[in-house]
C-alpha cells in the first residue's frame, strides 16, 4: 500500500506541496549549479530519501548533503525521521560522505524572512 501511495500520480491540484517543492527546486537547481539538487520525501512521495541516496550512491557520488524544507524546530520529522534514515544510511554506505543541513540558523532565517516582509511593504509598518 506505500509503495503504491508513493507511486500515486499527482498534480498540482492534487498534490500542492510536491508542486511547491518542484518549483522550488526549479528555482535552486541553477543556483547551486554545478552541484546537482535532487527531491526526496520522507513519506507520501516517491523517492524515498533512502531511495535518493542510494540512487546517487549507486551513480558513484560519494558527498551529498540532504536538506528538508522544514525551517524549524519542533517537527518529528525534520528533528527525528530524516536524522534516523540518514544515521541508518550512514551505517549501510560507510564510503558516503553523508551530512544532514539542519537546522538552519535563526539569523539566516531572520533574513529570509525581513527581505520576503519587505516586498509586502507599505507607507505603514506593521509587522
């Protein structure tokens, strides 16, 4: 039944959030040119973040970095799923150098979100 619910054709309308992933990877993928970006999910969604490194493992890669989209703390899975599946995957593929970029930091966040405020800007302040 998950693999089937992975493997479930989805839409935006359907499935806004992978859409909002996907355009968000849209975006970062020339960004961080020449490294490569690939989507992974921890549930729901096919690959599986196990599925995606093992896939890049596979290809020869040996350093990647996975990042949720999760921006704080609080969350099981940011705070407990994806560190167990990578600590797992860490064990399976000993020559990977695995790292996990969470969480972020406050002040990094702090900006992201003065500079996105700031496009919401008028004459009046009231944030």
């Amino acid at each position: 039944m998950e693999r089937e619910l992975r493997q479930w054709p989805r839409t935006p309308a359907t499935d806004p959030y992978q859409a909002g992933l996907k355009s968000l990877a849209a975006h970062l993928r020339p960004l961080l040119e020449p490294a490569r970006l690939v989507l992974a999910y921890n549930e729901f969604c096919a690959p599986t973040v196990a599925d995606a490194v093992r896939a890049l493992a596979t290809e020869g890669v040996t350093d990647i970095v996975a990042v949720p989209s999760m921006f704080t703390p609080g969350g099981v899975h940011a705070e407990i799923d994806i560190p167990e599946t990578i600590d797992a995957l860490r064990a399976q593929l000993p020559h990977l150098s695995l790292r996990y970029a969470w969480p972020f930091g406050g002040e990094h966040l702090a900006s992201f979100f003065v500079e996105h405020l700031r496009r919401f800007e008028s004459s009046e302040r009231h944030v």
